[in-house]
C-alpha cells in the first residue's frame, strides 16, 4: 500500500495568490485566494498549498 501523495508547498511573499493547477492545458481554471488572517491558504481543485514567507 502507497502512502498518500502530499500535497505541493508553495512559499510566497504576499496574502493573495493564484494558482492555475501549474499543468498548462491540464492544468484547471485559474482561482485567486486570499489567506486573510492566516498564514497559508489550499487550492481546491490540486490542492497545492500557499504558504506565506516569514
């Protein structure tokens, strides 16, 4: 059995981030997400993962 695959950080400088799947064509819908308060924010559609530099 495989262990699940985990998803991908991203470290980023800013609190609002966009994020197109990185796949080109196979990539999904380009999104933009604000982190708000917090520190991090997770795609919904490849799950990649945004988290802000300290």
């Amino acid at each position: 059995m495989s262990e699940p695959k985990q998803p991908e950080v991203i470290y980023v400088s800013e609190h609002r981030v966009a994020c197109d799947g990185g796949g080109g064509a196979l990539g999904h819908p380009k999104v933009y997400m604000d982190m708000g308060q917090g520190d991090s924010v997770q795609c919904k559609y490849c799950d990649r993962k945004f988290v802000l530099k300290h």
